[in-house]
C-alpha cells in the first residue's frame, strides 16, 4: 500500500508540533497548575480543527467524558491535594485516549464490550507503526531532494574540521597562556554545552509528543478499522442454576444470622466492654471490604453467569440475590456508622471523608444492582462505568480538604479539641483553615508559632512561573501574608 502526505498533513505536522511544544512547556519545566487546563484547551482545539469535518459517534457518552477531562484539569488550578494530583497525571490520558477512539469508532462498535479495549489498543500500536512510517518517508523525501555535490562539499567540509583539530589544539593553549581574559571566556564554554544539553533534552520531549500527537490522531482520522467479533468453538461460562442457589441460601442464612444477632451492636451507638473506637471502626471498614470484594463480586457474577435460568428457579435465584444485596446494604451502613463514631471521638482527617464518600457510591452501586436483578435489560457495566466516572470527577470537584477542615473547626467549636499538625499538613487548604481559626481563636496552644514558622517559608506557596500558577496555593500566600502576627 502507498504511503501518501498531503498538504494539509503536514500543516497538522507542524501544529502537532506546537501542541508538543505546549506540553513540554505545561508538564516538564514546574509543578503543574493552570498549565494542564491550558494543554487541555490547545490538545482539543488542534483535535477539533483536524476533526471539523469527521462525523463523531457515540456523541452524548463523549460529551460526559469531555466534561470530565475538563473537570479534571481545571481542578490543577483550583485546588492541591496531592492523591489527586498523582492520580490524575495517569486518569486524564487515559480518558483522552479513551474519549477520542470512542467518538471516531464504529457507531454499531459497543464501548461496554470487552472487544472495545482490544480496539483502544489496536488504534494505540497502529499510531505508533503510522508515525514510524511517516518519520521514514519524510527521510526518503529529504534523500531524494539533496544532491550529490551537496554532499561533496559537507565531507571536504568535514575534512578540513578533522585536518585543523591539532593545529587548533596548539594555538588556543598559547592564546590561552597569554591572556587570562580569553582563558576565562573559553571556562564558559562547558557550562555553555550544559545549556544546548538540557535544551536537546527538552527538544527530543517535544519530538516524542509531536509524533504521538500525530500518529494517533492520523490513524483515528485516516483508517477506520471494523472489530468483528467472530464466533468461537469455546462455549460460554455459565454456572449451573441449582447449584448456585445452593450457594446463595448458605450465604444469605448467614447474613441474616449475623445481622439478626449483633442489630443492636450494629446500630446502637455503643461500644462492647474491651474495644476501643479504633478497633470499632477498623472492624467496621473489615465489614465494608467484605461487602465490596465479596457480596458485590458474586452479585456480578450471578447475575451474568446464569441467563440461561428459567422459571420458578430463576424467581428463587433473583430472590437469593435481592437478600444478599439487603445484607450488604445493612452491613455497609453499620460500617458507615461506626466511621462517623470515629471521627466525632478523634476528628476528621482526608483518608476518613473519602471513606464515606466512597462507602455513599456503593450505596448507589448497591440500590442499581438491586434494581438489575429484576429488571434484566438494564446493563450492570455501563452503570459501573458511568457511576465510577461521575464519582470521581465529584470528588475531584467538591475539594475534600475543604470539608475537612469545615468539619475540624466545626468539631472545634463544640468540643475544644483540634489537630492544628494534621490541618497543617493538608494542601493549602488546611493552612488557610488555620489562618481562619487563628482569627477567631488566636489563644490556641501552638497555632501562633506554627502560623510564624509558615509565614517564614511562604515563597514555597509562591507560583514562581505561570506553570505552576494555583488558585488555592496563591489564596493562601495572600492571606499568609497579610496576617498580622
């Protein structure tokens, strides 16, 4: 198969190319702020230039995705908590990656099949084999337009280097013997070489981006690759009716033992003889993992595992199923429960309220399966998917460090009691709820000092490049800074 450029491909060459120069600039020169959004903004409208006249599919799941990925760079600006800040240098790519094969993949080609993320892949391996193609036909081209006495002289000139190497060695070791001066201009020239070092460095960066930028998006626009799912020989894994009702009763006999037994444990707001609140709560997180990785697991697996049930025995497995998901749901809000006892005896920390929140999201994830058993159309994965996407750019948004701190200064107010260190070590949001705290309560042991020692180092909060700019970092420099002590 021929290899053929356009004109108009290598005009999306070259804004690749200052795409990439975008992306070295956002990610590899400070610590990134508002700079991923600004990528984001430049990455998308190269995208939809190169894509004006491409018909999209899979559009109104697109758009979610978009909205995410927006949410998700955005929130580098707004806010800096550091688990977010890690995680999302690997979530937002993938997302990207994700949402441009699906709007330019095969309308009739289904996102929630496995068959999709062999698609992903396909179209990943295919950009990085078209660039590779693309970098040796544009060597070819450059062959081709160069001629032979061109590359005479270069090797005369190459020569002539080679023949002046001594002679040159000899004369600048008398120059410099005679004058300290050019002795001293000659010193600068390593530190000159680092200089062209860290810039080929960065060149060779932008070189990679430029080519996958170009590759991928050359593919997703040029060849649109149809996944036939063949039929294979293997039959389908299915789990025999009555042997999994079997296993269902056992379990939900336990269940209903368990929960009709330790009600009152679960739910009275009290502590056995012999357990502290760390113990309660740890107990109750090892309830939670139980339900996520257990109840919810065979859930799943029943439910896609015995389609083939008919009748009476598929009423009784649905039933099964409906109880095993009650179960759950009463263990899960015990463990919710005892979280709340935990914080309200020794405050609120990050790890505590994402805790909670993702035990809400099993809430959720729990009511929809509960729904599913009986309604066989609906699609557990799709909902999974969709539920876990939204969740995430939620907590994201809503900036956990902020309720945090809301809530230790509310636990303040009524009890006396704060963690100024754990606030201290927070994102920039836990030092200007002690600015706020020490405005009002200016008498609490060790708050003052702390505010001192921190106001001493606030150029750290400084964005010292527009990289790095932030909006919470720069909120609580001003406020640092204003601060009378």
């Amino acid at each position: 198969m021929d290899f053929k450029v356009e004109r108009g491909d290598w005009l999306f060459f070259f804004l690749c190319f200052l795409t990439a120069i975008v992306a070295e600039e956002a990610f590899f020169n400070d610590q990134i702020g508002v700079s991923y959004f600004v990528f984001i903004t430049v990455f998308y409208l190269m995208v939809f230039w190169r894509f004006r006249k491409y018909s999209f599919s899979h559009q109104r799941f697109g758009y979610l995705i978009l909205i995410v990925i927006w949410l998700l760079a955005v929130s580098y600006y707004l806010y800096d908590a550091g688990v977010f800040y890690a995680l999302n240098i690997l979530i937002i790519p993938a997302l990207v990656i994700f949402h441009l094969v699906l709007i330019t993949a095969p309308k009739k080609l289904e996102w929630s099949r496995l068959v999709f993320i062999l698609y992903i892949f396909k179209r990943l391996i295919d950009g990085i084999r078209y660039s590779a193609i693309f970098i040796k036909f544009a060597s070819k081209l450059g062959q081709r337009n160069s001629d032979k006495e061109r590359n005479e002289v270069w090797k005369k000139v190459l020569i002539g280097v080679l023949l002046s190497v001594p002679i040159l060695f000899v004369i600048l070791n008398l120059l410099i013997s005679a004058d300290t001066q050019f002795e001293r201009l000659l010193s600068k020239i390593p530190d000159l070489f680092n200089f062209k070092g860290e810039y080929l460095f960065r060149f060779i960066v932008i070189l990679i981006y430029t080519f996958g930028f170009f590759g991928f998006l050359q593919v997703l626009l040029k060849k649109n690759i149809i996944m036939i799912q063949k039929e294979s020989d293997l039959k389908p894994i299915r789990m025999d009716g009555v042997i999994t009702l079997t296993v269902l009763i056992l379990l939900d006999l336990v269940y209903i033992l368990f929960v009709a037994v330790q009600f009152k444990y679960f739910f009275s707001g009290t502590l056995d003889d012999g357990y502290t609140y760390a113990e309660y709560a740890r107990r109750g997180f090892f309830e939670l993992l139980f339900v996520t990785l257990i109840n919810l697991s065979v859930v799943t697996a029943v439910i896609h595992l015995t389609k083939h049930a008919t009748g009476y025995l598929k009423k009784t497995i649905s039933l099964a199923l409906t109880i095993l998901v009650l179960s759950s749901g009463v263990m899960l809000t015990s463990a919710f429960m005892r979280l709340t006892m935990y914080e309200d005896a020794y405050g609120f920390t990050f790890t505590r309220v994402l805790a909670h929140s993702f035990m809400l999201f099993l809430m959720v994830i729990f009511a929809y399966t509960l729904v599913r058993i009986w309604l066989e159309k609906l699609s557990l994965f799709r909902f999974y998917f969709l539920a876990a996407l939204i969740y995430y750019a939620g907590i994201n948004m809503i900036n956990i460090d902020r309720i945090v701190v809301d809530q230790n200064i509310a636990r303040y107010e009524t009890t006396g009691k704060i963690d100024i260190q754990y606030l201290n070590s927070l994102s920039s949001t836990g030092l200007i709820g002690l600015i706020e705290i020490y405005e009002r309560k200016p008498d609490i042991p060790g708050l003052k000092t702390l505010l001192q020692q921190q106001k001493m180092e606030k150029e750290y909060l400084k964005s010292k490049s527009w990289q790095s700019h932030n909006f919470t970092r720069g909120k609580a420099y001003k406020m640092l800074e204003e601060l009378e002590l």
